[in-house]
C-alpha cells in the first residue's frame, strides 16, 4: 500500500479551503468508517459486488475512506483513493486497518486527477456539489473511466431540499468561517437535537410522509445522534455547496459522447438527492 502525499503539483486549488474544512472534519472522528455497510451497498447501486470484484476503483474525493474501507470486502484488484484534502491521512491509516494491501491514496485535486489508462469504475460521493464547479469534477469522472468502464455519483439534490436551502444554508456561510470546533460543538450540536427528535416521530408512521424530509428521515433515523451530527457538522463547515437539479445532472450525461446513453440513469434517493451514472463507451 502507497501514499502518495504532496508529491504532486497543482496550482493553489479554489477548492482548498472547502478541501482543509472537511479534513478538519473527517481527521477528527474515530477509526474506521462512519457508515454502516448497508450505507455503503446502498450508496454504490445499483453498482454490485460483482461489478467491482478484480476491478480497478478509483473514488474522487475519498474524505477518511469511509466508503473504500467497505469496498475492500468486495475484492477489487486495485483501488486508488484521490483528495484534495489532509484527510488523505486518516483515509490512509483506515485502509491500512482493513489489511488490504494493493491501493493508493493521493492527495490532490479531483478536477485534475487525470490516470491515462483510466480505471474500470469510476465514483464520486458527496464530493461534486461541494466544488466551486461541479461539473468540472464530473468531467474528471468520465476522464478518468476507461473505455467500457463504470461510473456512479451521488449529490445533493435541489428538489426536496427547499427547507435545507432556506434555513441551514444561511448558518452554513456563518459557521464555515468559524473553528471548526466551534461549529462542531457549540452550532451542529444544538441544532441537531430538534431534527433529530423530528426525524425519530415522522419516520414511525407513513401518516408523515407529507412532511419536509420525510423519506430523508426515514433512512437517517437508524442511526444513532453523533452521527446526525456527524451529518450536521459536514453541512455547516463547508465554505461551498451547490444543490443540483436532474435537469442540470441530465445536461451534464449529454455533454459526454462517450457516455453510453442507454446505460445512464438518475436515480432520486430518499426524496432529496440523486444517484446518477453509466457506461463510457
């Protein structure tokens, strides 16, 4: 297993300070992954175990390698972790931790990330919406699957989300200019405890299910209050975060001849973000 740190070169990314906020987040949590692995199945399909079992899986914007540390478990033959981030660090010790030997993580900009040989399946999680261009991130996607290869991202979605947008977006650009342990502690926390609340009543009934975040809350409300948190945190630090349309993820598939069109699918999950992917030719 290689590191590969600060041996490449890049101009100062204007994505840096929105890299070095979520380091702050992710190199602040315990080991291992914050997700479950059902978290993680369900992140990554319709993707399979069999479509990465003796591949080659590459993942954009890594963060502590909290999805690649599940993906060892489904044998790929090589897997190369990329972040523009300090958190390379942590996502380094927690591959490490799972004895998987044959992969690389690589501190460096997602946007030019750029393997001439490309890779078998290609993924982004959570990391496009949270560039100052998004599509640019995607492109790194396609450039980055080789020919007959997979791709599959996941963002924010900007239908189901209007509550988020009206009343955490105007704290986030507050609180990501504060100390991250501030926001942390003293602003994710409180606000945590009456949406948690809210989360564990409206997923008990489907008499609910009209209410803002409902199916959001549905799947969120297994898991336990430091990881809504967890969640909370990771939404108010980020200095950037754009909420993308299918419309938007629709012109992004059409822009790229070499994606197969018959492969490509958006898919809307938990009623406010999308899943999308497909085959490069």
């Amino acid at each position: 297993m290689e590191q590969i740190s600060g041996t490449d070169k890049w101009d100062k990314s204007k994505d840096q300070k929105t890299a070095d906020a979520f380091a702050s987040s992710w190199n602040n949590l315990p080991s291992g992954s914050v997700y479950s692995f059902e978290q993680f199945e369900e992140w990554l399909q319709p993707l399979l175990r069999k479509d990465i079992e003796n591949k080659t899986i590459l993942e954009l914007a890594c963060g502590n390698g909290s999805l690649l540390t599940h993906l060892t478990a489904w044998n790929p033959s090589f897997i190369t972790g990329v972040d523009l981030g300090a958190s390379v660090r942590t996502c380094f010790s927690n591959i490490q931790q799972t004895g998987f030997k044959n992969s690389e993580i690589i501190q460096h900009d997602l946007t030019t990330f750029k393997k001439d040989s490309g890779y078998d399946v290609v993924f982004c999680i959570g990391g496009l919406h949270h560039l100052k261009n998004p599509f640019e991130g995607f492109t790194a996607v396609i450039n980055n699957t080789r020919p007959g290869g997979k791709f599959h991202c996941w963002v924010y979605g900007k239908e189901g989300n209007a509550v988020i947008i009206r009343l955490v977006e105007p704290i986030r650009k507050i609180s990501s200019n504060l100390p991250w342990w501030i926001t942390k502690y003293l602003i994710a926390t409180p606000l945590t405890i009456p949406y948690f609340i809210y989360a564990k009543i409206i997923s008990k009934s489907s008499r609910f299910k009209k209410l803002p975040l409902y199916e959001y809350s549905r799947w969120i409300s297994k898991r336990t209050f430091l990881f809504f948190r967890h969640v909370a945190f990771d939404q108010l630090v980020t200095p950037q975060t754009t909420y993308i349309s299918k419309e938007t993820i629709q012109k992004w598939l059409s822009s790229f001849p070499e994606i197969d069109t018959k492969s490509a699918y958006i898919i809307f999950r938990n009623g406010n973000s999308w899943k999308f992917g497909g085959i490069k030719r």
